[in-house]
C-alpha cells in the first residue's frame, strides 16, 4: 500500500475526523501518540519501514468543518493489517444496556424471566510483550495459549441460605432430607427403613456426630495456638503500589473507598475475569455505579482461568479468594485491603495452567487447585512454596515408569497424612493424563466430583484420598459438573451435547437431557426452587442457549429396556450385587465387589460402562431460548436472579417473576 501523502485531496486539513468518514490506512512512528480526535498528517505520515499501522476515517466532503474535540475511545474493533504489522488496540470501559421485549424474555410456568441488567465487560488489549499472530495458521499443531471464557465469583456478605439448606442444617449436621427415599413413581409406598439415613448426607458426620475436617488426623496441619490465640498470616503486598512484573497495571475507582463503605451488606459483589484482566463489581449498585469497577488488575502475560470465594472467612470487612491463571500461579487476593499473595510463584510445584480452583469446604486456609496436566493438589494459602519432589506412598508403584491410568487410576504424589508439612503442597492427587476441566465438592464434606477431557466423571472420597467411580460420557470430554443441593445427585455437561444425572446412592446414570445443539459449558442447580422432591437446574452451552430443567425421580420415563431390569432400592439393607458388563470404551480394571445399601462406597473401584440410550430415560427441559450472540461460558443462580455470561463478556441478570418473591 502506498503512503498517502497530505496533499491528497481527501486530506488536505491539517487533522483528520475520526467519527464520520471513508476508511485509510496510516502510518505513524513507533512512540508517538495518536489522539482519539486530530491526528496531524503533516508531522506523523511516515514510510512503512517501522511503523504502526492505525485505521483513520477522514471527512471528504466536510473539509472546513471543525473535528470534535478528544473524547474517550469507545468500544471499537481494529483490524490486523496484512503483512503482520502491529495494530493499535485501545483498552475501554465496561458498558451498562437494558434491553426490552420479548425476545429478552424467559418464558417458564412460575412466571417471566426478564432480562434486568446487560453488562459488556471490556475486553483489555494484549500487553505489548505478549506475541500476537496477525493470521494464525487453523491447522497448526502448536498448543494454543489456555484461554476461558468469563467466569464469575459472587457474594453477599449478609446472604440469605435457601429453603433446602435450611431444612438441611436444622438442629444437626446431618441432613434431615435424608429421611426420603427415591421412589420410581409418586404411587409407591416408602419403605419401613426410609427414615434412615440414605447414606449421602449421614456422610457429614461421624458417629460422634462430628463433622469430618480433611487433614484432621496430621497433626501437623493443626494450626499453633499461642496465648492471644490462633495466628493467621495475612497477604502482606498492596496489589495498588505493586512493582511486580507479574502485574501490568491495577485500576482502583477514584471512590473506592466510598463505595466499600456504603455498599448494602445484602448487595451482590461479584469478580469476573475476561482475558489478562481481572474485576470486582457491584452489581447491586445504581446504573451509573454498576458498570464501574471497584478495581480493575491487569496481568502481563497471565490469564486469570478460574477463581473462588471463601465463603467461610467473608465477613463485612473481610473478603478473600484465590484465582489461578494460564502461568501456573496463583494469587491469594483479600479485596478490602487490596493486598495479594503468590502462590506457586514461577511454577515451582506445578508448571501447568490452573484450570479450575475451589476453596475446600469449611476451611479457613486450604483449597484445591486443578491443573491441566491431570493433577489435583491442595495448597495451604499460609505455607511457602518449596520445590516438590513426589512422595513414594505405595511401594508396589515405580514412579519411573510414569503414569498409567489403566493401573493407576489415583496416583497420590503426597498424602494428607505426610510427615513432611513444611510447605506446598499439603496434598497431591494425579487421576489422568488429560486435563481436568472442572471439579466441585459435595454437601456431605466427603465426596469430590471431578471431570476431565477424556470423557470421565471421577467420584473421589477425598478425606481418604480413595478414588470410588469412573463414568464414561456417552462421547467426548466432559466440561463441566455440580452437586445437587443435597448431594444426592451430580450434574455433567460436555461434548455429547448432553445434560446427564448421576446418582451417587446408587451408582448409576439416572437420566439424559438432550436440547442443547453444541457443547455444554455449565450447569448449575437453582437452590432457590429445589426441595426434597423436585429439582431445578439450568445449563448453557456453545450453541448460546440457556435451558432450564424440572427433574422428578417420579416424572421420569423409564425406557422399555429398563422395565425388565432389577435394581436394588437404596433403602434396602440387604446386599445387592450389581453387574457391571464390560465396555468396549475402555480396558481399565473393574471391581466385582457385592455393595451394600449402607456402604455407598463398597470394597474398590467400580468403573462403570458407557449406558446406552435405549436403556436410559430422557428429561425434556422446560425452556430453551438462544439468549446471547456468543457461547455461553457460566450460570448462576441468586435469590432474585439467574446470572449468565458469555466468553466475550456479556453478564446479563434476569430478574425472577415478581411472585417468587418474598
């Protein structure tokens, strides 16, 4: 392309009009600044030979008109400039939307969802160290960098528990639901034995009637008590006066202060991350506030993947999370002091990405973090960080023959019960070669669901660091999953397409729930609408639809293939033998152990079959609507609110019917 010279007829003026115009392409020297409203033609027009591409509109029919004055850049999209040369990409400012009509509406049988809120998060520019490729070649064999789409981490300091917890914790720790029984239709009769524990959240608590802390048998995990009582260390940098390379740049509001301050204890806060940046928001804020940042963290080089809200310490003047990015660290962050820690700075116990992270239940300072090679491990937020050299636990295991999942379906690199608590790791758990996508704790403080890129749905005991499961995927990885309220039942999405229903008591595929047109990027129960009867439960996908979902044991349809089989009730005392055939997905070993109802984990491993859809019942969901023009990546569900957001940084809150209100 030829430089265009200022005496060209179309730029004659001495500035040019960004606003309205026909397109040109110039070139301006590296270093020298380009306003948003006059661009001086005469001092800047340069050769090609070392300079920055930026596309311009000029005004060829308005040359004596005046430009405006400089004015803030607005969400616009500058294309790459053939030749591999660098475009100018300009950071921007989150946008506030409230669009109307039918088409922003959910239809279901409590009422209309409408659409409240339409907050675009601005996407930041790449940090100039970080190599872009202008045409990146589609059948390149190279990993591609570990990207996500937005996730978001949401609280209430005064939060309300729904009415399934409620029922949950009252007068015990041992769940009250686990009174009732899963009937195959609303005409059978419960059982002499269905007030009996069924075996899911009777797991919450020990004979003794207490609840069971993961490491509470090393006593080198117990905190040291002094006289002015248990000493916790506190993150020590203010993430605002920062030099951390680390860290590119931290954006504070001017009146952050102010709104910490005068921010409604029954408010939402939420964190969302989209590429390099990180942000804390107000949703419950008035519009002018809402689409502000509280703060704004940009990273150098790191993409924050995935972050976590300790629910246990939060308090009103006290907020902390952890968030794990692309480099393999992670960050300990309290939002009110702004102060931050680094955990497994440069990769010093794991170099792979930090896929998904979660604190552990009821505690104060450990959490697990899932990295992409397929390991598991617990970090202590208050221990250094030392070089980690697996752990011999079993003797039979030859750790230079690597991993083999057809042997070694739980490989423990260190036990809880280690003598060695000096530093990070507390824990390390390597179930596959693959990459975990996703992972979530159940309500009984026991038991951990974890999914990973090879299509398998792990159920591990993790207080005992015994794997218990393995299900297949009908096809494809799985990408997600989560715990009924209850714990009586586990949510997947993933390739298949598919929304499947796991029954931990029973140990089976309980239903399927086709809908989705794409691959399923989240599922979540709605707590708010769940009793213990019927469920409701939502999911979003690449195909940028949000599906809700009614689930009944009794609503079910039970196959015709299903009809003739015998299954055991998990009410039953007596044993049952379950017959597992052998699936032709896979060669991994398979326990033959007889189960009993009151023994939901049995004697070993049980690696179930792929479950064939003629054998399988199907739920309909009751809403489907495509609600974003990109794929979806998160849901969640508040007491007035369903919350979704998209990977280009969409979160819209839809507004529950009015009279679900209280």
């Amino acid at each position: 392309m030829a430089t265009r010279q200022a005496s060209s007829p179309e730029c004659s003026e001495s500035s040019l009009d960004w606003p309205r115009c026909d397109r040109q392409t110039l070139f301006l020297l590296p270093g020298v600044p380009a306003a948003a409203g006059r661009l001086p033609l005469h001092h800047h027009v340069v050769s090609r030979a070392g300079a920055i591409a930026l596309t311009a509109k000029t005004d060829s029919h308005r040359d004596s008109v005046v430009p405006p004055p400089p004015r803030p850049p607005q969400n616009v999209h500058i294309p790459n400039v053939p030749g591999g040369m660098t475009t100018i990409a300009l950071d921007t400012s989150n946008t506030l939307g409230h669009p109307s009509g039918p088409e922003y509406q959910l239809a279901v049988g409590e009422g209309i969802y409408a659409l409240q809120d339409d907050l675009h998060l601005a996407t930041p520019p790449p940090h100039p160290s970080e190599h872009t490729s202008a045409n990146p070649n589609p059948l390149a064999t190279a990993p591609l960098p570990p990207t996500t789409g937005v996730k978001i981490s949401v609280s209430r300091i005064n939060s309300r528990k729904p009415p399934l917890y409620r029922i949950a914790n009252i007068g015990s720790t041992r769940s009250n639901l686990a009174t009732y029984s899963i009937k195959e239709s609303e005409k059978e009769s419960r059982s002499s034995h269905d007030t009996s524990s069924d075996g899911l959240a009777g797991h919450s608590a020990n004979a003794a009637g207490k609840t069971p802390v993961f490491g509470e048998d090393n006593a080198l995990l117990t905190p040291s008590v002094t006289k002015d009582g248990v000493k916790r260390k506190k993150p020590k940098t203010n993430i605002v006066k920062s030099n951390s390379s680390w860290i590119s740049r931290v954006m504070p509001h001017e009146a952050m202060t102010k709104r910490i301050q005068e921010h409604d204890p029954e408010g939402l806060l939420a964190f969302a991350n989209i590429n390099r940046a990180f942000q804390w928001l107000d949703l419950s804020s008035n519009n002018e506030s809402k689409a502000q940042h509280i703060i704004k963290i940009l990273f150098t080089k790191a993409h924050i993947l995935c972050h976590d809200i300790n629910l246990f310490t939060k308090g009103p003047n006290h907020l902390e999370l952890i968030m794990g990015a692309s480099t393999g660290d992670i960050m300990w962050f309290e939002a009110f002091s702004q102060k931050y820690a680094r955990i497994n700075k440069n990769a010093v116990i794991n170099p792979s990405p930090v896929y998904q992270i979660r604190w552990l239940p009821g505690s104060e300072n450990l959490f697990l973090a899932a990295h992409m090679d397929g390991t598991l491990i617990v970090y202590d937020k208050e221990r250094d960080d030392a070089a980690f050299v697996p752990e011999e636990t079993n003797p039979l295991m030859n750790l230079s023959k690597g991993f083999d999942t057809d042997h070694r379906p739980l490989y423990v690199k260190k036990s809880v019960n280690s003598k060695n608590q000096k530093s990070n790791p507390v824990a390390s758990w390597k179930i596959s070669n693959h990459r975990i996508n996703d992972f979530a704790f159940a309500p009984d403080l026991r038991h951990l669901a974890v999914v990973t890129e090879d299509g398998y749905l792990h159920i591990i005991d993790y207080l005992n660091e015994q794997l218990s499961d393995i299900y297949p995927s009908y096809y494809g990885g799985f990408l997600c999953v989560c715990w009924s309220p209850d714990g009586r039942y586990i949510l997947t999405g993933g390739q298949d397409d598919l929304v499947s229903i796991w029954s931990l008591a029973e140990r089976r595929l309980v239903a399927r729930g086709p809908g989705h047109h794409s691959w399923v990027s989240c599922v979540a129960f709605d707590p708010w609408r769940c009793d213990d009867r019927n469920y409701r439960f939502g999911s979003v996908g690449e195909d940028r639809r949000l599906l809700l979902w009614d689930f009944n044991v009794g609503m079910l349809h039970r196959p015709k293939a299903l009809s003739v089989r015998q299954r055991g009730s998990i009410s039953s005392h007596t044993q049952v033998t379950r017959n597992r055939a052998e699936s032709q997905a896979t060669t991994r070993f398979r326990s033959n152990s007889n189960l009993t109802a009151d023994s939901v984990d049995g004697e070993g491993l049980i690696e179930h079959p792929v479950e064939s859809r003629t054998r399988t019942a199907e739920l309909p969901p009751v809403m489907s609507k495509i609600i974003d023009e990109d794929p979806m990546s998160w849901l969640g569900f508040e007491e007035d609110c369903i919350i979704t957001a998209c990977a280009h940084g969409h979160i819209r809150l839809w507004s529950r019917p009015h009279e679900t209100k209280e």
